[in-house]
C-alpha cells in the first residue's frame, strides 16, 4: 500500500466548500487514490500530537474528536434551532435557542494494530513508546478524515511527533513502520507544505502566493519527485518554521521505503500562503 502526506492546512477544510483542497479529498474514496478497497486501519501522523518520545493512542471503542483550535467562524460547528416550550400560569411562551454542536468524527479505535506499531518501533530502537488511552483525534488527523472516509468506519489510530528532534529521525521512524503497509495499514502523515502562520493573509482577498513560500513548496516539490530525499531530511526554511509539520512528512516518506517514487496529488494554496500540496509516496518494491 502507497503512504501519503496531506497538507491540511486550516481547520476551515472541514466546512469551506471554495477550498480546492476540499474537493481533492472528497474524491479520496471514489477515485480509488489508496485503493479500490478500505484499509484495514489508518495511522494518522498528525503535526498536533508533540511529544517527548513516541506515543500511540490505544483505543477500545470510539475515538474522541478533539477541537484543538479557536477563533474560527460559527460555520465550524452545526448549528440547531429549537423552540422551547415554557409551560406557566400565563400562555405559553416559546423560545427559540440555538444549541452548538461540535463536528465529530466517531472512527473506531485501532488498539491490536496500534500496539503492533509501538513494537515495530521498540524492536528497531525508538523505544520506550507510551500508550495513550485517553487521547482522541486532533484535527490535523480528523478534518482531512472526514472529507476521505466520510463514514467514519474504518479503523484509526494516531502517533506523536518529537519536536525536538530532526527530519533524519522521523524519516528512520516512519522506515521502521514500512511492514504496516503490507499488513492493509494505510500510512498519511499530516501537516502542511508551508506553515508561516505569523505571515498568512486571515482577512479578505487574499493575494497571490508570496516568494518565499512559493520558492519552498516549488523545492520541496523538486527535492521530493527528483528522488533527493537527504535534502529533505535536512531542511530547515522560513517557510516552516515549525518543524513538526513538515515531520508527518518525513514519517509517510519513510514508511515507504529507501528508492521510493514520489508524486504531487495535488496543490493549491489559500490564505495567500499555506501550500495545499499533497503527496503519494509509492515504494520501488511495490
């Protein structure tokens, strides 16, 4: 099975119908982009999970949906109006109120296949990996999700990221995971190509992409179908500066194997400069 890294980019994917990128995951399933067939379980490598070493989330039942953001329009929750019927001495009065209710994304758990990653992951060295039996879905994994496999039945489960270490490392991460692939895993980090949040354009028309993002996501996009994977492994741009979401990245990349093809899926941009660029990582074995 192919690995894939998505660039999520904002939260408002969920509900924008303008967003392209939108549409490009919404023709997940029916395009057959990772297969005519569900995979057995997802592994979610979300740039919102940071932690010290490796951690899974092992989950018997359903994930929780965690809203890790704020500020963002009333359209980011489902909106319900009801009346309500105060019963008194005098005739009845009605009141309309408004109840808020949160977008979820209520995919089973995935425990045996998480717990068989944390070994994969211990036998090659990244030991000691925590299991987290609490923590749900963040949104860098549950919005592109949503718009893939809108039924929420197929199997999920997520794996933090270490800020403080380096793009080698994640890509040696995401090798060891390269048996899950076999085994009907499918593999998709999720961060974003570009992710400067101090210098995006939140209001209005946004203007056409600035240089330097623009010069990033075309490098990247070179390194990345040219084969040089060392350079990205040793990036480091204004671009990104927040490193963790260029990892998931590294972990997809990885995952795929030493020789794999790269292959831009799709591209577009919004808030002037966070890249939608998304990627399929096809291994030389395959």
């Amino acid at each position: 099975m192919d690995t894939f890294f998505i660039s999520h980019g904002s939260p408002t994917l969920s509900i924008d119908d303008s967003m392209p990128a939108r549409h490009f995951l919404k023709s997940w399933v029916p395009t057959g982009l990772a297969g005519p067939q569900p995979p057995r379980a997802i592994l979610a490598v979300s740039a919102h999970w940071e932690t010290d070493t490796p951690s899974v989330n092992v989950i018997h039942g359903t994930n929780d949906t965690i809203h890790d953001f704020y500020g963002f329009p009333d359209q980011m929750y489902k909106v319900h109006d009801r009346p309500l019927i105060l019963l008194t001495g005098w005739p009845d009065f009605f009141l309309h109120l408004r109840f808020f209710e949160l977008l979820k994304y209520p995919a089973p758990g995935a425990p045996d296949v998480a717990r068989r990653t944390k070994k994969l992951l211990e036998d090659a060295g990244f030991g000691p990996v925590t299991e987290d039996h609490r923590r749900g879905l963040d949104h860098g994994a549950w919005v592109p999700l949503m718009l893939m496999y809108p039924k929420a039945n197929v199997p999920v489960f997520q794996l933090s990221v270490q800020t403080s270490r380096d793009g080698a490392y994640h890509y040696d991460l995401g090798r060891a995971l390269a048996p899950l692939r076999e085994e009907g895993v499918l593999v998709f980090g999720s961060g974003s190509a570009t992710h400067n949040l101090s210098r995006i354009t939140r209001h209005g028309q946004p203007p056409p992409p600035p240089r330097w993002a623009v010069e990033f996501d075309g490098w990247l996009r070179e390194t990345l179908v040219g084969g040089r994977h060392d350079d990205v492994k040793r990036y480091r741009e204004a671009a990104a500066p927040h490193a963790e979401h260029l990892y998931p990245l590294h972990v997809a990349l990885g995952a795929a194997g030493d020789g794999c093809e790269a292959e831009l899926i799709h591209h577009s941009w919004s808030n002037a400069s966070l890249s939608y660029a998304s990627y399929r990582f096809t291994s030389s074995r395959n």
